[in-house]
C-alpha cells in the first residue's frame, strides 16, 4: 500500500511536487511549449493534497514576483495572476501589505533602478517548501523522510539587516561553486528543476523555481530519544 510522502499515512491520492499552478498552462504560455509535461507527482493523503490549495497558491504569487524570476514568471504574472487580481481586486493589496520602496543594482549593466519590494509570510513559505523537499526525497528514495527539514530560502532577503544579507550571499557563492557540476532534474528547467546531493555528512536538495529563484534544504535526521 502506498503511504503519504509527508506523514507516512495511507495515500488516497497524488500530489504535484511543486503545485502544479506553477507551471504555466498551454494557453498561458508565452513560447506555445507545453511546461506541463512529465510533472512530478508523489503518494499523499487528503490532508497533505487538497487541504494545501491556499498554500500553493500562494508560493505561486511570491514567486513570479521575486526579482530574480525569469520571463516565464513574468509571463504568469500578467497571465493567470492578473486574471486573478481582475477577480479579486483586494489580492494585489493583501500581497503588498509589507512593502518597501528599494534600490536595485544591475550586476550586468552596472545599472541602479528603483521598485518595489514585499516581505512574504517567511514561516508560510518555510511550510511550503518544507512540503516540496519532504516531497521531492520521496520522489528520489521512494520513502517517507521523518526527520527534520532546514530551509533557506535564497531569493528572500531582509529589509534591515545587511550583514544577514552579506552571510546569506556568501552562502550562495559556496553553493553555486559546489552544486556547478551537480546535474539539474526536471523536464521544466525553465520553471522548476532541483538538484538532489548526498555528500559525507549530509544530504540536501537545491530547488531553483523561474531559473534564478533558488531555495536550499538540508534534511536533518531525527535524533532518538535516550532511555531511562
């Protein structure tokens, strides 16, 4: 009998990992090419599928409006995102509410412009991609983790803290020299491809959503309770 990716119960049904909203649908899609095709999909109970709708919703929001994203995500922004906002006017505004106006800098073009910038729910998004990564080891190793899972999320920075940010881009660095050789998985690298790496002492998962989006997990073993 199949069991549930997140929590070991009897799976009754499939869940898409990640959402399946974040691939955009063929009418959607800005180059005719179909980002649906061979999505990943792992055993779930009700609870661990159709109760997170909300929840993938939400990702797909914060993703296609974080800075790095690509044109696909610019594309479902102004596709299915806009038809939702034409929807529910107040969306727009719920996203917002934690915004600020802040200077960005080309790299490319040694260019400074000027937008604006929302701060997400952090621990929202540390749920979802907790799902995705406890997802995604099931997918590769064909069971449950039941052990800890530690998120990063890359593309996510502090308004305030500047030095959080310089050890979080160090921390990218190291990454992208380690992960350079480490081959990406996923038939929709444009929207979502993962790298999955077992090195001594640790296993971790690299998600990259809209080619620079890019979010770490380290599965962390549970430690056994001493006896008495």
């Amino acid at each position: 009998m199949n069991k549930c990716y997140y929590c070991g119960e009897s799976a009754t049904t499939e869940e898409h990992a990640p959402p399946r909203c974040i691939f955009p649908k063929l009418k959607d899609s800005p180059d005719g090419r179909d980002y649906r095709k061979n999505l990943i999909k792992v055993p779930s109970c009700e609870a661990h599928n159709t109760e997170k709708s909300k929840e993938d919703e939400y990702l797909l929001y914060c993703l296609v409006m974080s800075l790095p994203s690509n044109e696909i995500a610019k594309s479902q922004f102004l596709t299915k995102i806009m038809r939702a906002i034409q929807r529910r006017p107040k969306l727009i505004d719920r996203l917002l509410l934690h915004k600020q106006e802040v200077a960005v800098h080309d790299t490319e073009k040694d260019e400074w412009s000027r937008t604006i910038a929302f701060k997400p729910e952090e621990q929202r998004l540390v749920s979802i991609f907790t799902h995705i990564a406890k997802a995604i080891y099931h997918h590769e190793k064909k069971v449950s983790w039941n052990g800890t899972v530690i998120v990063i999320i890359e593309f996510m920075l502090s308004f305030t803290n500047i030095k959080q940010n310089e050890r979080q881009s160090d921390l990218v660095k190291e990454l992208d020299t380690m992960l350079s050789t480490v081959p990406h998985k996923g038939d929709n690298p444009d929207v979502f491809s993962y790298q999955f790496v077992e090195v001594e002492g640790g296993l971790f998962t690299r998600f990259h959503f809209y080619g620079n989006s890019k979010v770490v997990a380290a599965y962390v073993p549970s430690i056994p309770e001493q006896g008495r």
